[in-house]
C-alpha cells in the first residue's frame, strides 16, 4: 500500500505544477494591486498541487503510460482506486477555494470538467489535435491565469483581462505539442491522434512558431497597459527566451530519447517566466 500511495503522489507532479505551470497563475496576479497576498499565496498552492495535481493523476490514470511523459522519465504504474483519489483532491480543494467567490469556483469547476473530456473514455478529447488544444489551453491556460487574477484582488473582468488570458493560452499551448514529440509511437499504438501524430514534427515547430509569439504579444501588451515597465519586460525577456527556445524546437528530431532535451527546454522557458513573474509580484505593493 506504502509503493501505492507513492506511487500516485509521484502521478501528482507538484514539481511539474509548481515549476512549469505555474507562470499563468502568477501573471494574472499582476494586472491590478495585490490585495490579499496571504490568500493569494495559498490559492496558488491549492491551484497547483489540488486541482492540477488532481487533473494530471486522473490523465495518468487513463493514459496507462509506461514510457517517458512530461514531469515523469518512468512513471509508476497505477492502479483502481487512484481515478476516484485523484477526484476527491479536487474536489477538497474546491472547497478551500470557496472563499474565492462564486466566479473562482466556476473556473475551478469548469477545468475539472475540461480534465474529464480530455482524459476520460468516450470523449478522450487528448485523442484529437484541436480538441487536446482547447481543453488544454482553457484548463490550464486561461483558468489558471484568470483564477491567479481573481485572488490578487476584486477589481471585475474586462477585455483587457480576456485578451491576456488567451496571450496566456497560447505561451502554454506553444510548448503542448513539443512534449508530444518524444512519446509519438506509445501515442500512436494507443490510439491517440494528438497534434504531434497528426501533423508530424513539421508541424509542430510551425505551431510554436506561430502561437509563441502571438502568445507574447497578447500577454504583454495588455499587462503595459497596466504597468508599462513591467509589459514592456516580459515583451523583451519573452522575446529573448523565445528566440532561444525556438532554436532547440528546431533541432528536434522526434524521438524517444529527446525526452531529456524537451524537459530541459520546457523547464528553463517555464522557471524563467516563473522567476520573472514573482519577482515583479514581490514588488507589488498591497493597495
């Protein structure tokens, strides 16, 4: 039962949430004053390790991988009551995010059932490039961001705020399908049409190509317009990060061993952001 229960903590990917995913959420907390820090710090770590965490164990339950996935050389296997466990984490974590008012727990809810159209048999949403990018980019793209925005403060939505949640979308979804090209063979023998399988290597480095910069832009502009330094530094460092980045995606050759390399891009691009972002968030002061 001990090798169980690490096993399905090891399935949670905290370090995964905390270091790769986590930028979204703490970007959003820049677009007004900080009023909360305190809940705003702990709705990240509910964030990150219930709800994600909870997400990607229920994913891993139904992907049945043996081979390398993103966060995991060689994961576990996992067995029958893991699926419900992984529900349950998410469901004790939306009830400590309650406090966030109703529009937090709609974003909460709302990725939980993206998680299931993504992961579960019969939609199995992960199987079909575009669908895998919208349940992806909502889920954890703009939710995260919106949910980071949300507990920064109370000041109300607006387009400003819809435009960067997309920004933020497609930085994420830049880096969706290169995670894909280390594991195209298990994918394609599972049956899993995911964008890598469908469009090949080319088109996976034409999507980064596209929606990395578009995500920049749509991120940066609008976080300008709120506080210009800082805009106009993600718009640079991004730029940087992503002419480096971009460098590596074009050296893939879409094979199992390049796990290591993919880890290492996602990681450096994701942790830079991450650091960016909380060091602007340390200088915020409370209104």
């Amino acid at each position: 039962m001990l090798t169980q229960a690490w096993a399905f903590f090891v399935h949670l990917r905290w370090h995964y949430q905390v270091f790769i995913l986590s930028g979204g959420y703490l970007l959003g907390g820049l677009f007004q004053p900080l009023d909360a820090p305190l809940a705003f710090c702990l709705q990240f770590l509910n964030v990150h390790l219930l709800l994600n965490g909870g997400v990607t164990a229920f994913n891993s339950y139904y992907d049945e991988d043996e081979g390398p996935v993103g966060g995991l050389e060689r994961p576990p296997p996992m067995t029958g009551w893991m699926m419900p466990a992984s529900l349950v984490l998410q469901m004790v974590g939306a009830a400590l995010a309650a406090s966030e008012g109703v529009a937090f727990l709609v974003l909460w809810g709302l990725t939980m059932v993206l998680s299931v159209f993504y992961s579960a048999p019969p939609f199995r949403w992960k199987s079909r490039p575009w669908p895998s990018l919208v349940a992806v980019g909502v889920g954890t793209g703009t939710n995260t961001f919106l949910m980071g925005y949300l507990a920064a403060g109370d000041d109300g939505l607006n387009l400003r705020i819809v435009v960067a949640a997309v920004g933020v979308a497609l930085l994420l979804l830049s880096l969706y399908p290169v995670s894909q090209v280390f594991q195209m063979d298990e994918d394609a023998a599972r049956g899993d049409r995911g964008f890598a399988v469908t469009y090949g290597l080319e088109g996976v480095k034409r999507f980064f190509a596209v929606s990395y910069p578009s995500g920049l832009l749509l991120a940066s502009f609008p976080l300008a317009l709120v506080r210009p330094a800082l805009g106009l530094g993600l718009a640079l460092a991004g730029g940087v990060g992503g002419w480096l980045t971009g460098r590596t995606v074009l050296r893939l050759q879409g094979t199992p061993g390049e796990y290591r390399t993919v880890m290492r891009l996602k990681y450096g691009a994701s942790v830079a952001f991450v650091l960016f972002t909380t060091a602007a968030l340390l200088g915020t002061t409370p209104r």
